[in-house]
C-alpha cells in the first residue's frame, strides 16, 4: 500500500502542476476557422506572411499569419479561402494551420 501511495503522490502532483501551468498560459491565444481573404503577401528572412481577414464579418481585423512557402506561393491576393489557423488577440498575428478554396470543403470523402 505505502508502494501505491510513492507512485500515486508525484504522479497526483505533476498533473496538479500540468493543470495550473495550462492555467497561466497566455489566453490571448485564439483558435479559428473562419474564411479569410488574402489582402497582402510578404517575406522578410525567408520568412513568409499573409495579412488576411474576414470579408463577411465588417468588425474584423486584419491578422498577419506565418505560412509555409510553398503555400505562400500558391495564395492569391484578394481571393477567398477557408482557413484554420491561431492567432494572439494582442499582435494580431499567428499562424495558418490549414487553407482551402470554399468550394473544397464541401465535398465529403
């Protein structure tokens, strides 16, 4: 019983931690799918953005995300997509986890 116990507090202990540090992190953090039209593509440092925002929403922001080159490359300016992607509330910047032309997801497989 006393061996259970050796195992059980740090394990107890550690996801206490787990939680509370989640707790503190930065909440300013968002997760979105949202559509999204390129309004400006740039690189600086090999280093490669998109400013998008949302043209059905007249109260959204502009957000600069970082994206692959390859990606960069195949996004147009002023088009309209379909995009996950994280971004801070504060700096207005993240980056783009998936993107898709509209008309992509809606087709099931």
């Amino acid at each position: 019983m006393n061996q259970i116990k050796l195992i059980v507090a740090p394990v107890v202990f550690l996801m206490s931690a787990l939680i509370f540090l989640n707790g503190c992190s930065n909440t300013n953090a968002v997760s979105t799918v949202s559509y999204i039209r390129v309004i400006e593509k740039t690189m600086d440092d090999r280093k490669y953005w998109i400013v998008v925002d949302n043209p059905y929403d007249t109260s959204a922001h502009e957000v600069k995300l970082k994206t692959t080159e390859n990606i960069w490359n195949l996004v147009k300016e002023s088009e309209i997509y379909l995009a996950n992607f994280e971004y801070s509330k504060e700096t207005r910047s993240g980056s783009l986890i998936t993107i898709k032309h509209p008309h992509e997801a809606d087709v099931e497989i």
